[in-house]
C-alpha cells in the first residue's frame, strides 16, 4: 500500500456511526507504523506535507484521533497509525459566554466543531512560559485531547477574569461552570 492510498484507506474503514463518536478508546487494532500527518499548532492539518483543504475530511479524521501518553492516533476497528501534533490537536476558535459571576458557563467551539462548556469536566489549563511568561491556554475536549485556545478567543477570556488567589499569591483566574481556573499571577 502506498503512503498515499494510506489516509483514503483509513476513512473507509470508519464504521457509520449513528450520531456521537466513534468508540475508538474501544478498539485495540494492531499499530501499523506512522504516517506522514501533521497538525500544525494553526490547527490545520496536512497530509504528505500538504494541507488537507476538505473540511469535512479533516473533521472525520478528527472522530478517529486517540492519545496514548504523549504520542496521537488515527484508530479504526482495524488499524492504529500514528500521527504527529506540533501542539494540542484542535484550536478552540469561538467562546460563549452565559450568565456570570461564578454562575457564568463559557463555551467553546473548536476548529473541528466540537463543542463544550469548560467546567470540571472540561478544565481549562494555562502553561505559562518560562522566558516570556505569556501564558498558552487550553480546554479539554475529549479523552485526553486538548483544544489550544485562539489568541483571539484567549483575548475575550482574559477580560472575564477576576482576582483570585494561588498558593498565597495574587492572581487572575475565570469562572466556568462553578470552578475557578487561575490564569496568570497578577501584574504589580
């Protein structure tokens, strides 16, 4: 089989799925090698270098992507092959806000049309940068996969803070859901 039948062989073999997602933390096919995917930290992803421009194409391929551990899947009932993630697999591109205070929900849509409200069951997670400090934020999806939030978005997050404290120290955070997610120490 070609590299470039490789991709074209995999969505045939999603099975039809009656709504929701295909069970792929179920299936437990033989791995049969990497494959020559990317998702860039954009979002986009790319087959044999180049980007895949079929949105339809990439959200399918998106119902298939399973984490083990730090490495990405594409998962069938039949076959595993692995891909490459420059940073998290979906980029969070649209948010709504509900209510607020720490009543308010925000919800996210990703890239691939994933929707979800950040809360317990949702985190959103802030990795600060060690030279800059600037902060890269992101929201849980899906079994262990991550949406990095767009700067736009993270933007509009950022206005929702509201001073908190994190281990004795001052800080920003946001309310979703009744959790407070700390974003960043205060400036001083």
């Amino acid at each position: 089989m070609t590299e470039g039948s490789k991709a074209g062989d995999l969505l045939q073999q999603i099975p039809a799925s009656k709504g929701g997602l295909p069970p792929v933390h179920l299936w437990n096919p033989p791995f049969c090698g990497d494959i020559d995917m990317r998702i860039a930290r954009d979002g986009s992803w790319h087959y044999l270098g180049t980007p895949i421009g079929r949105p339809a194409m990439v959200r399918l391929f998106s119902t298939i992507l399973r984490r083990d551990g730090e490495d990405y899947f594409l998962v069938t009932p039949v076959e595993k092959v692995g891909i490459r993630v420059d940073d998290a697999p979906f980029v969070a591109v649209a948010m709504d806000v509900e209510g607020e205070g720490e009543a308010q929900r925000l919800r996210f849509r990703t890239n691939v049309d994933d929707e979800v409200a950040a809360g317990a069951e949702h985190p959103l997670r802030f990795v600060l940068d060690v030279e800059s400090g600037e902060p890269s934020p992101y929201v849980h999806v899906r079994a262990n996969l991550e949406a990095l939030i767009h700067r736009n978005v993270f933007y509009r997050l950022v206005e929702l803070a509201v001073p908190c404290e994190r281990n004795g120290e001052a800080w920003l955070g946001v309310w979703s859901d009744g959790v407070l997610f700390p974003i960043a120490p205060q400036p001083e």
